[in-house]
C-alpha cells in the first residue's frame, strides 16, 4: 500500500517542535519536483523554499561560459532556500532537480517569520547551515585533490543517502554536468564500479549492488561528510548499510 505524504517524510520538518509544525502545516503545499527542473537560478529572488520528501535537489555554481559544477546536495535532511535565512533574500548559485519526487513548498516569507521567532527552528537552521558549509568546502576539496572515479563513488553515496532504497536514475551527462567533468571520464568511472560488481548500469539507471565497496572505493571526502552531518543533524535517521 503507498504511504500517504505526510510533511514528517522531510526529516527537518519533522524534527520542528510541535507549536512551529501547527503554524506552518496550512500553508505548506505539496508538488512534484520533474528531473532537471529548475527551482532558481542565480540572482533570484527566493519567494519559496523546499522540504524534499523522495527528490534530490543539486546546488550548481555557474560559470560565465555555461560551465558548472554541484557544491552540495539537498534531500529529505534538509530544504532548499537557506540563503534566505542567511541574510540575503537570493543566492549566486543554481537549484535543480538531480534526482525526481516530491517536495513540500512553503512560502519564504513564512518560514522567515518563524525564524525570527528566536526559537527552536533558529536552532535546527543554523546546525543544518553548518553542515551545508562542510559538505561545500569537503566537495571543493575533493573536485581539486581526487580521481574521477573517486569524486562518482563519494556522489553516489551522497544521494544514496537522501534516497529510499539503492537506485538512481541519472544519465552520464547529467552526473558530468555535476562534478564539473568531461562525460568521457564519467563513463570510464561507472564502467570500472560495473565490471567490479558495485554497481549495475543501463540507460540512465543505477542500481549500486554493494554499498559496502562503493565505500571503500570512495575516498575521505564522503566519510567527512557523513560523520559531521550525523553529528549535526541528529534528527536524520542513520541509514542502514547494505
């Protein structure tokens, strides 16, 4: 039987105290989130932030020639539009969707009201900025000291992790778009991790058959990130290792 959306799907939603989850509940609203759909784009001003429930959402810096690379990941831990909070009301970089589902929308205004309050939810959001910044610096570490098929393992880890069970669907292109890398590269990569036996690959879907080597092919960057962001958001349930 399919599990009826609930807000408590998003981990930060669920972790609210109870008198701030009344306050927000009616003017949450529910919506798809297709693959590639853009939520802003630099510049813009944040009129909505996002609780994702199934969906991946990536945060790209741009270059001026149209190149660009992913600096974080947003799933179920967390929402998308923190810089609203930041003292900004826009950001400098991109939101798209990398991987499809749901999300809860709820106006910005809103969630800056409740911010201001001064209360729990200021708490929750300044922890979770945190591990933003960690997992921002870790991944410009990683782009710049790391292999190609390193950089794969540690980003199919981290969106195992905002993930329901162990499959991905995300063509070459798009996972080369996201590290900042040439497709070429990417392919060599996933066909090293195919013929080892961790993961299976066709047509823009991938199953990772055995997470236990996928990290241990992966270098320090994804454990880094892992064990600062299950220091920070207690809320987040410990995913099993398969």
């Amino acid at each position: 039987m399919t599990e009826t959306p609930t807000p408590a799907q998003n981990h930060f939603l669920a972790a609210l105290p109870a008198d701030v989850r009344n306050r927000l509940r009616s003017h949450l609203e529910r919506v798809p989130l297709p693959l590639g759909k853009v939520l802003y784009e630099s510049g813009d001003a944040l009129r909505h932030v996002y609780f994702p429930t199934d969906a991946i959402v990536s945060m790209l810096y741009v270059m001026e020639s149209g190149a660009s690379a992913e600096i974080s990941v947003v799933g179920n831990e967390g929402f998308v539009g923190v810089a609203l909070l930041m003292g900004g009301g826009g950001t400098t970089g991109r939101a798209v969707v990398q991987s499809a589902g749901h999300a809860w929308r709820l106006p910005a205004l809103r969630l800056r009201e409740e911010f201001e309050r001064h209360g729990e939810l200021q708490h929750l959001v300044l922890r979770y900025t945190q591990s933003l910044i960690i997992q921002v610096a870790q991944t410009a570490a990683c782009n710049r000291h790391h292999t190609i098929d390193q950089q794969l393992c540690r980003w199919l880890l981290l969106s195992l992790d905002r993930l329901p069970d162990n499959h991905l669907t995300m063509t070459q292109e798009l996972i080369a778009n996201m590290l900042g890398v040439r497709r070429e590269g990417v392919t060599e990569a996933a066909g090293k991790l195919q013929r080892l036996g961790v993961i299976e690959y066709s047509r823009g879907h991938i199953t990772v058959l055995d997470r236990s080597a996928l990290e241990q092919l992966s270098c320090e960057c994804y454990a880094v990130v892992k064990q600062e962001t299950d220091r920070l958001l207690p809320w987040v349930p410990v995913r099993r290792v398969e």
